[in-house]
C-alpha cells in the first residue's frame, strides 16, 4: 500500500538509443476505478543512487478529490 492506497511497485531494466542503459522505478496505484501510474528513469548508474530520493517522492503521493 501506498499512503493506505494499494499499489504495485515494478522496476524496468532497458536500453534509450543505441549506448543508454536505463532503469525504471514504476509504481502502479488503484483508487477505486482510476489507476494511476508514477514514473522515475535514470541511466542505470544513477538509478541506485536516486533510488532514495525515488521512493521519498512516491510517499508524497496523494489522491485529491
């Protein structure tokens, strides 16, 4: 769950272009009918590093009605 909401997290390995290894931190929120999909991509070797930074940002999330 994400802030009481229930979420899933996914990380994507890939390749941007031809020499770009990038990484993805995707978390996907249910809120009753509407999904909701929050993204963060870095090149892999910045990926680990603002991993921290990624998941502090996805505890601001909030659903405003």
């Amino acid at each position: 769950t994400l802030n009481t909401i229930p979420a899933v997290r996914l990380v994507f390995s890939g390749r941007k272009g031809n020499n770009s290894d990038i990484n993805e931190l995707t978390y996907v929120i249910l809120d009753g009918t509407t999904v909701w999909y929050v993204q963060y991509t870095a090149e892999i070797t910045e990926f680990y590093n603002l991993l921290a930074n990624f998941e502090s940002s996805i505890k601001t999330f909030r659903v405003v009605k």
